[in-house]
C-alpha cells in the first residue's frame, strides 16, 4: 500500500511538472518564441537582428534611410515595449514581451538647404553679405547684414518673442576684415568682427537687457546655402537642462550648449561651443573640451582642506541629425569620475 502512494505521487509530480512546461513552450518543453515583425514606410528599410525570440531578450532594430532621406522614429503597434535610448534613434533596443511585436520604421526627407534669395555669388567670399546665428542662456537669433546689396550695416536680435534693430558702421570697405565693428540697438549691443574673404565671423561683447551672459554662434549665408538656425533644448539626468541652439549652412554647423542645473552641481552654467561638419544623410557629432572653473559637488562647508570652486576640464560628446525643420540627438558630458547623459532636439526658427 506505502508503495503504491509513491508511485502515485511521483506520477502526479510528473503530470504537474508537464503541466508547466506545456504551458510556457511548445510541445517539445522548449521556451516559447514570440515573432517580430517590422515594416517601413517605403522610404528606407529596417530590420531586426531576431525575427523571433523568447520573453526577455534584447531585440536591435535597425533603419536605413533610402537616398534623400533621414531617419524620423519607430511606431509600436499592439505592444507595450520601450525603447532604449528613444524612439527616434537608430539603432534601439528593447526587451522582447510575452506576445509578438510589430514595430514600423519611419523616415522624413532630408531638407539640405538650397539656394539662398538674400544674398548674391557676389559677396560669398567678401565681409559684405548676410550673416545668421544663434543665442543661447535665453534662447534666440541674430541676423547682420554687411552692406548686402543695401549699403547698410544693420542687425536684428530676435529673443524670447522680442525683436530689436541695430545699427553698424558706414564705412566698412568691400574685401577687408572687420574688426570689432560696433553694433547699437535700443537696448542691445555688440561689437562684429569678421576676415576679409567672409570666414571665421565672430561676435564679442554683446549686452541684451535682461539677458545676462548669453553665449551666440554666427555663420556666413551664400549664394548657394541658406543659414537656418534652430532652437532647442537639451535635458538630462540630475535635474540638467539647458539650450542648444545651431545654426547651418549647407554642410556645415555652428551653435551652443549653455546648461544650467543644480547651484553646487559642475555642470551647471557651463558654454559648450559646437563645430563641425554635417554628413550626406544629415546626421553629425563632435566632442568639445571646456576649461575654467565650476561649482565643486564634493565641498563640505567649514573644511577648510575643502574648496568650493575647483578648476574644470569637461568633455562633452554629441551626436544627431537634421530631420526636415527639426534637429534632435543625444550628449554625455565628463568629468572625472562622474557622467551626466541626455538629448536634445529643437526646430527651425530662421
């Protein structure tokens, strides 16, 4: 009789044990396998390294935007994933649910800039011209024009929904540098320096009332490439967020991140100026190194072998892409043994 009761427990263990298994796989007691189909909009194509997977596994999704076009962001469809690091970033990864997954990968056209309608192939390698950039602690724009065509020298500072009007020097020549050309408004004011042949302009010294310590990024406008300038904002973890304002022409960049954060943090109040070339599908990146001084995160109030401002080496590493009127992409800054990640994006405005 004893004897007989084992063999009815083990047989019913072995039931049980089938039960489970039957139930979280196939007939075969593997685990189960869930499908991952994904699909374009016919302007590019994506993929996924695994067409099926069990619950848990990371799944890479992959877009190849066709010529002309730039990757814009993937649409779920019947799942609840997430995507690392966002959806609008190519490669992603997320974690495979209990179910299938459909995912569509999206694209934009790529706006290259075309033919400027402000400025002539005569001025493109001379001081004279038109001249566009970006201001970033408040977030606006600049425009100078430089005897375009007109005779004049005037400027307008766009910023914060206020417009305001200056006006340059009248003696400027055709074909030689400016050097700290003054520039005065109602309230604003800036002095303009920039070589003869057009390259390397730069604005010093400028003063906007009610905007203190802004930072601006200017770049020239040709006959053959528009200067648009975008506004944006670049938010990460420990409660950092700030501007990030580029302005392009054609395949180039210029702008500024300007962060603020935490009072006692490093990273907080910090220029980081941003320079480079963009890519055929628009994308672009850059690392940038700020030297100074910044708030010490470490210093213990009343120690006096503790100090609250402490010298900087900071290194920030950026990377994005320009999608129709917008730009959007990812920054990590460095500094010693601490990291602070984030995004940005921001659109048009000139």
């Amino acid at each position: 009789m004893i004897k007989l009761t084992k063999l009815m427990v083990i047989a019913a263990i072995a039931v049980i044990s089938a039960a489970i298994f039957t139930s979280c796989g196939d007939d075969s007691g593997n685990p189960a396998q869930y499908t991952v189909t994904v699909t374009d909009d016919g302007n590019g194509t994506a993929v996924a390294d695994k067409a099926k997977a069990t619950a848990g596994t990371t799944i890479t999704l992959t877009a190849t935007p066709a010529e002309g076009y730039v990757f814009s962001k993937w649409t779920v469809k019947g799942a609840d994933i997430t995507l690392l690091p966002n959806a609008t970033t190519s490669p992603a990864t997320f974690t495979m649910p209990e179910g299938d997954v459909s995912i569509k990968a999206e694209f934009v056209v790529y706006a290259n800039p075309g033919a400027s309608t402000e400025t002539t192939a005569e001025f493109d390698n001379s001081n004279f011209g038109l001249y566009k950039g970006i201001i970033a602690g408040s977030s606006g724009t600049i425009k100078i024009e430089i005897n375009n065509g007109n005779g004049e020298a005037k400027a307008t500072i766009a910023i914060d929904g206020g417009t305001e009007e200056l006006t340059g020097p009248t003696s400027l020549a055709n074909g030689q540098a400016i050097t700290n050309a003054a520039f005065t408004g109602a309230t604003s004011s800036f002095t303009f320096s920039v070589d003869a042949d057009g390259k390397n302009p730069v604005i010093n010294n400028i003063v906007i009332e009610g905007h203190d310590n802004v930072a601006v990024s200017v770049i020239k406008e040709t006959s053959a490439n528009v200067a648009y300038c975008y506004e944006g904002t670049a938010i990460g973890g420990n409660d950092h967020t700030g501007v990030l304002n580029i302005v392009r022409n054609g395949n180039t960049y210029s702008g500024v991140q300007k962060t603020t954060g935490p009072e006692d943090n490093y990273n907080n109040g910090l220029t980081y100026p941003l320079k480079g070339s963009i890519d055929s599908d628009g994308s672009f990146s850059g690392v940038v190194t700020v030297k100074g001084k910044a708030n010490n995160p470490d210093y213990i109030p009343g120690d006096t072998l503790s100090q609250d401002i402490i010298e900087i080496d900071i290194s920030m590493t950026y990377s994005g892409s320009f999608r129709g009127d917008t730009v959007r992409g990812t920054w990590s800054v460095s500094f010693l043994d601490l990291t602070n990640t984030g995004t940005f994006v921001g659109g048009k405005t000139l």
